[in-house]
C-alpha cells in the first residue's frame, strides 16, 4: 500500500451544487445473516429468545439514512479566517439538516405526539404558576387582617395546587426525556448507517478532515447536540409565557410610580416591568460580553477529551506489544502530554465559569430584594397590600427568570454548540465521501459481475488516491474457478490497495472489479478481526454462532491446530487480548473453513505463522475446499508451491504495474529448493504483459 497521503475535499461552503440519489453498491461480502453450507438448521434457542427480546427493546431504535445535503464550498473573494467563520456557521446548519427529520415524514411517528403534548403541558404549568401567585397575595392579605378562616382555607387550597404542579413537572420530564432519547436513537441509528455504509468507517482514515474520534463523536457529542436542544426549546416556550404571563401581573399590581425631582413629579407606568427589562438586559449583556469565547473553549476541551479517550483506547487494545516492548514510560509520556492539554482547555474553561458565575449569583441574590424596595414606598404610603408587595416580588421574580434564562444556560448552550459542530464535522465528511460515490468527477471503480464462468476479473482497473493520485494502473486479470493466484511485489508496489479495492473497500480509481454472479467473497486480513464475547462466537464471525454445532467448531479448530481451545468454546473471554498473532491467524483459516465460501482473498494471512505451519494451513485450505479460488497477497516465496499462478506488481513513477503473469508447476519442494527457491521450474508460456 502507498504510503502518500491522500488529501481531502474542500467541506464548507456557499455556492451550490446538486448532489443525486445515492447508488446502491452491490456487496459481495459473506453477508451475515446468509446460512453457510452445512449449517445446523435454525432451532429457538435461549439466544434466540434472547435476540427476539433484545429485538423488542431495540424497537425505539429508529433511523433512515438520508442523502448528503448541497456542499458548499468557500467563495473565493474570503479569506481563510473568514471561510473558516462561514464553515464554522455552515456546521450548525447541517446538523439541523439531519436532525429536523426526526419531525418529517420518514421520520419517528411519536415525534409530533411527543412535542405537542410536551407544549400542552407547559403551558398548563404556566397556569398553575400563576394560580400559586394568586394564592401568594390571598394569603398574606388575609395574614396582613389576621383572618383566621381564609388563612386555613388557602392553607387548604395550597397541597392541590403544589400536587397539581408536581404532576405536571414529573409528567413534562417524562416527555421530554423520552423526546431526547428517541431523537437520539432516530439520529444515532441514521449517521451510523451512513457511517458503516459501503466502508466509509475505513474510508475516513484514508482522506484528511475534521472528523477525527468519530466513536467519541457519534456516543458523547451526539447525545449532547439531541439533548440540548430539547431542554433549550422547552425552556424558552416556557420562558416566553412566563414572562408573557407575569408582565401583566406586575403591570397591573404596580400601576404607575409617581415622584418628585427638583420641583417636578414624574409618573413611570409599569415602572416594575421597565425595572425588570432593564435588569435583565444588564444581566444578559453581561452574560454574553463575558462569555464570548464560551463556545469556542467548550469544542477545544471536548476535542482534548476525545484525544485522551482515544489514547487511553489505543493503550488498551496494543496492551501486548507495549508491555512486551517495555513501552510503558513511553506511553505514560504521551498520556501525560495528552491529558496535559485536557487540563489546560478545563483551567480555561474554568476562568469562563468563574466570570460567568458572578453575574449568575449576583443576579439570583438581587432578583427577589429590588421588587420588594420599589414597592416599599408604595406599601408604606397605604397605596399597596403585603399581598400585592409579596404577589409583585414572586412575579418580578418569574419575571427575571424568564429573561435570565440565558443567563442560567450560556455555559450549556456553548457546550451544545461544540457538540453539534463536532457531529456535523462528521457528517459533512461522510457527506463528502458519498458524493464522491455518486459524482463522475473523480473515477471511482466499478463493481459487476463477470460473464462466463469466470470467478473474478480486473478490467482496467486503476486505484488512485481521493486526489487522483495513482496507486496501481491498468491491470488486466482474470481469475478462472478454483485457481490459486499468488499477488507478489515488493513493499509499497500497492498490492494491499489491489485487495482493497477487489473488496470494495478502496473506492477511487477507474475500471473494474467483477465477480461470478451468485458466488461469495472471503476476506482473511493480516490482523483478523476478535470479536468480544465466546470463542464460538469469535469463530463463526461474521455470522451468527448459533449457526453451527459445538462439534462443528470443535472441528474447524482442530482442523487449524487449535485444539487445545476446543474445551473453552463456550467461555467469554478477551480473545482479543488472550489469543497470540498465530493464533489469530488460525481462527481466521477456521472461519474459513465454517463459512466454505467460492473465492477467498489472503492478505498476508500466514504472516504470524511459521514455515511449517503455513504449509500446513494452506495444504488444509486446498484438502477442505478443493474448488475455492484463492488469491493470495503474499511476501514469501514459499508460498508459490501452493498456488497455480502468479503475478506480479512493480512500482513504478505514476503508480505500480503488473509486470509479469506467470502459471506456476505446482511442485513438492524439498531442503535444496528451500534454499535455492525461485530457481524452479515455471511454465514454458507466460502470459505476455505490456
């Protein structure tokens, strides 16, 4: 595989262009849910019974993938800073173009039911709001003339009415939560089937962008940028009313205020309602002036805590060869560094909390005091009950929370900020490679199916990097059924891009790849996948274990010389972790065997293995499924004793060639061709290549 780095598309944007349907790509994958030959017929199990339920608690798990929305692209008259403002601008909005389907037609059918009912019963605890402000000024009139009766009464009055206003608040989380959590499923569930489709979850590692951590991105940041927006909407509708609601109140208990000024009286009607705009206006202009730099400190901390995660991930998984290397003060060094600059973006987002936490106190202490002394001259000139004072204090108080309200939620409504960028980052790369699938501009490579009898067949096939950057050009190959092909080269000469590109996994280029109709492809990588979970379960990956017997598993791991593990078939254990390198390799020859397939690629399968055991699983290969083509990725030599053809890539200036393609005299070698090894005999008529 080269080594050049692709470089990436331009994301953001404002001018438009059109974007298709995507187009489906036929996989020719083992799918999963595909019964292998000789399987056990399906029977309900305990697992089955466990998946149905599992099923039926997955049945929130709702989404549609939708296609990418316009690009835009930066015009050209702005400067990097601000393009990078307009990208910057453009990331909310894309978020919303995904996230508003949760409300469309394809979207959740409890969507509308959720939000109306969440609404309804806002606006009802508005009103319940307003009857304890009634019942505020009744009681303390009815203190302020020592009626006893009344003040009993409205004792009375009170249980229902806070019971009334609890039911509606636990009733409202309810909604409200469960709102979340569905538009969180709906739009997980969404951007992960873009993630997962036609490989883009390897195809991100190979083009440059901001969409680094998407694991981080697609858990945490998702749930954020779901959640927010809920709790800000329904605190602003809330907001709105109350304050709506409690101006009229306080326009109607405090009237005018009238007062004398060097010979001159002034009357200020609703003087209360001016006090608490402008209160609030000095408030949240505060708020905002000190918590500028808000959103930006909050994507730079969640960024540092994603890297911290991933580093700690990467520890984790490479545990092994750290520890076997002595790597451990290495390690801590870049765990150190790396945490280093999470606490550095939390000390300065701390400084942001600390400014902001001023305006925020102050605010809630003088709140409930400023009504209270602009209703004092009233109240002492005859012209105001306590009741009112008090109704007027409580309402105020309404008041200025309502206009506070982002006072109280800039620190969140930054946090959300970050977050929803951060998916949308995501998004606008997946957005950038699914276009890509759909445009003529750049080549990508084909996939049909070959006619004939043919098993597999390079037409013109060219593989490039996403900037057009040739990897391998124009190769000719046909794969006849059960040849054995060995790919060889030396390092660099593209031969892992050739097999990522027969699997679909590499999209640029031009030509061809097709394969026999009907007929299932196997991959076996050089670092073979371990699920978690049993040994049986990591066996029959990718399909499900239940597919075949214990004996039947038994078997395929004593056919790879793993039988010493048949006893821990059904233990869960971290295979991943447990198993050595050979090891690894073997269990992916045991899938092999399990799944029978009609074509297997091996990149580099036999690498952990030695000399030995290498001949031994491919003899076992060719003895347990005599028919499968095979084409092998492979460096050692050794191998061509188990093939029928090779051919051969050379890297050259503009993209590696097939140089040669030669049938291969299938021989049994002994110790004098171990050691004299590529001095035997081939075929007297090689196919003649350009």
């Amino acid at each position: 595989m080269s080594d050049a780095k692709p470089r990436s598309k331009p994301a953001a944007a404002i001018k438009r262009r059109g974007a298709g349907k995507p187009r489906q790509k036929k996989s020719r994958r083992t799918p999963v849910d595909e019964r292998p030959r000789d399987a056990v017929p399906p029977e309900k199990t305990p697992r089955d019974k466990k998946a149905a339920a599992v099923e039926a608690a997955a049945a929130e798990v709702i989404g549609e993938a939708a296609p990418p929305p316009d690009v835009v692209e930066p015009e050209s008259q702005l400067t990097p800073e601000q393009a990078e403002q307009a990208r910057k601008k453009y990331l909310l909005r894309r978020f919303w173009i995904s996230g508003r389907g949760y409300w469309s037609r394809h979207g959740d059918k409890l969507s509308w039911p959720l939000t109306i009912g969440l609404l309804v019963l806002i606006c009802v605890n508005v009103g319940f709001q307003y009857g304890i402000n009634v019942w505020n000024r009744n009681i303390f009139d009815a203190i302020e003339k020592r009626d006893a009766n009344t003040v009993y009464f409205l004792s009375a009055v009170f249980v229902p009415l806070v019971l009334g206003s609890m039911s509606l608040v636990v009733a409202q989380v309810y909604l409200r939560m469960t709102m979340q959590r569905r538009w969180r499923s709906w739009l997980t569930t969404s951007v992960i089937a873009r993630w997962l489709a036609n490989g883009r979850y390897y195809q991100l590692n190979l083009v440059k962008g901001d969409h680094q951590n998407p694991e981080a991105r697609l858990s945490e940041d998702l749930r954020v940028a779901t959640e927010s927006p809920v709790d800000f909407v329904a605190g602003v509708i809330n907001a709105f009313l109350s304050a709506s609601t409690f101006i009229v109140v306080l326009w109607t208990i405090g009237g005018a205020l009238s007062f004398t000024l060097a010979g001159s009286t002034f009357t200020v009607p609703g003087f209360l309602v001016i006090t608490a705009v402008i209160y609030a206006a000095i408030t949240s202009t505060s708020m905002f002036l000190i918590g500028r730099d808000f959103v930006a400190l909050s994507e730079k901390k969640n960024q540092a805590e994603a890297e911290f995660r991933y580093v700690l991930t990467r520890v984790r998984e490479n545990g092994e060869s750290i520890a076997l290397l002595g790597g451990e003060e290495e390690e801590r060094s870049g765990i150190d560094k790396t945490f280093g600059g999470v606490l550095r973006q939390w000390a300065r987002l701390t400084g942001q909390h600390m400014r902001t936490a001023v305006v925020s106190q102050g605010s809630s202490l003088f709140a409930p005091v400023v009504p209270v002394l602009l209703c004092a001259p009233k109240f002492l000139d005859g012209s105001m009950s306590l009741g009112q004072v008090m109704q007027a204090a409580s309402a105020f108080a309404i008041v200025q929370g309502a206009f506070g309200w982002l006072v109280d939620n800039y620190p969140r409504l930054a946090d959300w900020n970050a977050s929803a960028r951060r998916i949308a980052s995501l998004m606008m790369s997946l957005d950038g490679l699914e276009r890509a699938e759909q445009s003529n501009d750049l080549g990508r490579i084909r996939h049909g199916e070959t006619k004939g009898d043919a098993m597999l067949s390079l037409d013109d096939l060219s593989v490039t990097l996403d900037d057009g950057t040739s990897v391998v050009k124009e190769t000719e190959v046909v794969v006849e059924p059960g040849e054995r092909v060995l790919v060889s080269g030396e390092s660099g000469s593209g031969k892992s891009t050739l097999v990522r590109a027969i699997a679909g996994l590499w999209p640029w280029g031009s030509g061809s790849v097709d394969f026999h109709p009907d007929r299932r492809l196997f991959m076996l990588p050089q670092r073979p996948y371990i699920p978690s979970g049993t040994l049986r379960r990591v066996v029959a990956y990718p399909a499900a274990a239940d597919n075949w017997t214990i004996e039947q598993i038994k078997a395929a791991l004593d056919k790879v010389g793993l039988r010493h593990l048949a006893g821990q078939i059904e233990k869960d254990a971290p295979w991943d972790q447990t198993l050595s390198g050979g090891e690894k390799q073997r269990v992916a020859f045991a899938r092999l065997l399990l799944h029978c397939p009609d074509i297997v690629v091996l990149d580099e399968a036999t690498s952990a293995l030695d000399e030995k055991s290498q001949d031994q699983m491919m003899q076992t290969v060719i003895r347990e499924l005599p028919e499968v083509t095979i084409v092998s990725v492979a460096h050692r030599a050794e191998l061509e004793a188990f093939h029928t053809r090779k051919i051969t890539l050379e890297r050259r200036k503009g993209g590696a060639k097939l140089v040669s393609d030669i049938d291969l005299v299938p021989r049994k070698r002994n110790l004098l061709q171990r050691a004299l090894w590529g001095s035997g005999t081939r075929a007297e008529n090689p196919r003649k290549l350009k």
